[in-house]
C-alpha cells in the first residue's frame, strides 16, 4: 500500500473547502497536488517531490476541521498549546533562518513571498503574510538594527491550533521557511 492510499480519502476532501478551490489541483506554497495520483509538484523548482509524506500529514489532519473564523489575535508559537515544549526547535528551524536570509536585504523577504501567495503587512520593520495553507496563515516579522544583528519571529492567528495539532504547526513552519529559501534563491541571479 503507498503512502498517497492511507491518507487520500481524508486529502480528497479539502477540494472545495477550508480555502481549497473546488476543481483542479490542490494548491499551497507554490505546490500543487493532483488529488487523482498524490503526485505534488513543486513550482519553484519546477519538478515533482519525491517525498510528500509530510505534506500529507499536514493535509489529512487539517481536513479532519470544520471552517472558523480568525480571530484578530497573533500570537507566537510559544504560546499555543504545548508550543513551549517546541519552542526553542521551531525558533532554530523555522525562525532565526527568516533573519539570516533577509536581514541585510529585508525587502527580498516580500519579492520571495510573492510566489508563495505571500503579502505584505504592517508589523516590526517589515512583514509578510504567508497562508501556509489557506485557514493557516504565518506572519513573518523581521525587525532590522544597525547596532544589532536582524531579529525575527513567526506570529499566528489563535485560530491555528483550531485547524492543526502544535506540532503540525511547528512542521508547517519549517516547509514555509524552506519555501521562503526555495524562492529566494530563485530570485538570485545564476
């Protein structure tokens, strides 16, 4: 049995609903996925992953919610239920890379948004908002300091930990961020 099997039914489900267009392929982070095979494709790099079990998970667990609204409140992953316990790895894998990546040229961080559906917003010196998936949007902050190294965090709606457990949101974090890398470097000349 292949791993698109065990979680196709639940995956099939999102067409049309939490954000999902209603025909065609499934798409998020500049990712489509065919819901008839579970091949992914991946539009950055222009080829299919060859490892979507991840994205899988991610998808079947989100699925299994019922649409809410936002609720206007961010909060750090911290904060979300048992986000402590995770926190210090989210902010090493998903957060500090966001600062390193863009702090000496914080508008590369809206230009590598953009495919990514990504848009600016107004927080610390410069933000965007990712909708990792369509119910799940991530705000990157990223503060610059002429003194200081650039500083970064990942904010959420409280409505996250609605559609997805903390350690999905904290996966979900990192596939963003690497998503982040992925269009940054296509934006660098060869």
């Amino acid at each position: 049995m292949s791993i698109w099997t065990l979680y196709a039914n639940q995956i099939r489900t999102l067409k049309g609903r939490l954000g999902f267009k209603a025909e065609g392929p499934l798409e998020f982070l500049a990712y489509s996925l065919e819901l008839t095979s579970g091949r992914i494709f991946d539009k950055l790099k222009c080829k299919y992953i060859m490892k979507p079990e991840t994205l899988y998970v991610l998808l079947s667990h989100y699925a299994k919610n019922d649409p809410i609204d936002r609720v206007g409140k961010l909060i750090k992953f911290g904060d979300l239920p048992g986000g402590y316990a995770y926190e210090a790895a989210f902010s090493r894998r998903a957060v500090h890379p966001v600062a390193e990546m863009f702090g000496f040229e914080p508008k590369k961080l809206v230009e590598a948004a953009e495919p990514l559906n990504g848009i600016e917003v107004k927080y610390g010196d410069l933000s965007v908002e990712i909708p990792a998936l369509p119910k799940v949007p991530l705000i990157y902050v990223l503060w610059k300091s002429n003194e200081f190294p650039a500083s970064s965090n990942i904010l959420l709606d409280v409505s996250a930990s609605h559609y997805l457990p903390t350690e999905d949101i904290a996966a979900l974090g990192e596939i963003t961020t690497a998503r982040l890398k992925s269009s940054l470097e296509q934006l660098q000349p060869s």
